[in-house]
C-alpha cells in the first residue's frame, strides 16, 4: 500500500499528473471520469461526474466537454470557479483540485466538433434544454447541435494530493508559488 512516489513533493506531483494524463488516454482509468462541482445561483454546491477531455501539465489546465445548455455550464459564467475531485482505488490516491473556469463556444471550439464522432455529437443538442422538466424520463430529444457545443477550460490553481498509505501523506501544491508544494498534515 506504501508507494514510493509518495515519499517526496516532487514525485507526488508527478504522480498526480501522471493520473491526468492516464485519464485522458485510458477510458478505464480512475481519472477519466472525475466529479466535477460548482456552486448554483443560491448558493448552493453542485456534483456531477464529467469526462476528463485534456490535461496538460505545462499550462495546469483540464478540459472537459458539456452541452452549452446544461446548468453547469450557466454556474461557472456566473461564478468562475469549480473544484475537480478524483480518488483513484489502486494509487490510493485522492486529488482535489481547485480551478479557475472558462467556457469556449462557437468558432472556438469548431475544430473539436469536427472531429467528434456522431455518437459523441448526439450528446450536444438536446431538446428541450438539458435540466428541463419532462412528463417521462425518456421525453426528450438528441439533436447534434455545434451550437450547443461547449468546452469547460479548467485553470488548476491549486492541487491538493493525499496518499492512503500506512502513513497517510496530503501535500498542497499551488500555481502561484511555482508548484514547489508543502506537506500538510492529512
């Protein structure tokens, strides 16, 4: 259950990188579908698992994609900021990330449309709009629409990363003191 990895700041870093990435590549992997939360017009936190579309290290962004007029998507232009929450079994490792949040549409985010599949596109246009109300559960509509097209760009600002080995070890990782990280205790 003890890892290596997680004996230095440096290596854990890493590791939780390595675990973005995994998910992006690896539809089977832990971090391909992280809980994405924000916070509604009262106030009040939301969750949704999401898929994990792009990770990059060197920028410290995510992407995921969503319907344009799905509520989270309204949640973070009216509050920019959503929390990424990852826990991977095998590692035994949990990541929670604190990100900064922009939403791109439209001729931004047209290169990604063309090259999605037809079943992935199904999954943008829904009629009615995403959250509406229906008298039966299957009383809606699949209408690929570029349009409805948006992709969430996720600005990490802050990592924290805590391993479940036989001693529990949680670092703190943020953007603006370079990624050096700090131990804190679990």
């Amino acid at each position: 259950m003890d890892a290596d990895w997680a004996e230095a700041l440096d290596t854990l870093y890493a590791q939780a990188w390595k675990r973005l990435e995994r998910g992006v590549a690896d539809r089977h992997a832990p971090g391909r579908h992280p809980t994405l939360a924000t916070v509604d017009a009262a106030g009040m936190p939301q969750a949704r698992t999401v898929v994990l579309r792009a990770a990059d290290k060197e920028s410290a962004t995510l992407k995921v994609y969503s319907d344009r007029n799905a509520d989270k998507v309204d949640q973070v232009l009216a509050r920019p900021h959503a929390a990424i929450h990852i826990w991977d079994n095998v590692a035994h490792l949990q990541l929670r990330l604190l990100c900064e949040v922009t939403v791109q549409t439209g001729q931004a985010v047209r290169g990604i449309w063309d090259q999605l599949s037809a079943h992935a596109r199904a999954c943008y246009g829904f009629q009615p709009f995403s959250g509406t109300a229906v008298p039966d559960g299957v009383a809606y509509e699949k209408w690929p629409d570029p349009d409805a097209f948006a992709v969430l760009k996720l600005q990490i600002r802050e990592m924290e990363a805590l391993h479940l080995g036989r001693k529990h070890r949680r670092a703190r990782f943020a953007r603006n003191d370079g990624w050096v990280g700090q131990w804190v205790v679990p």
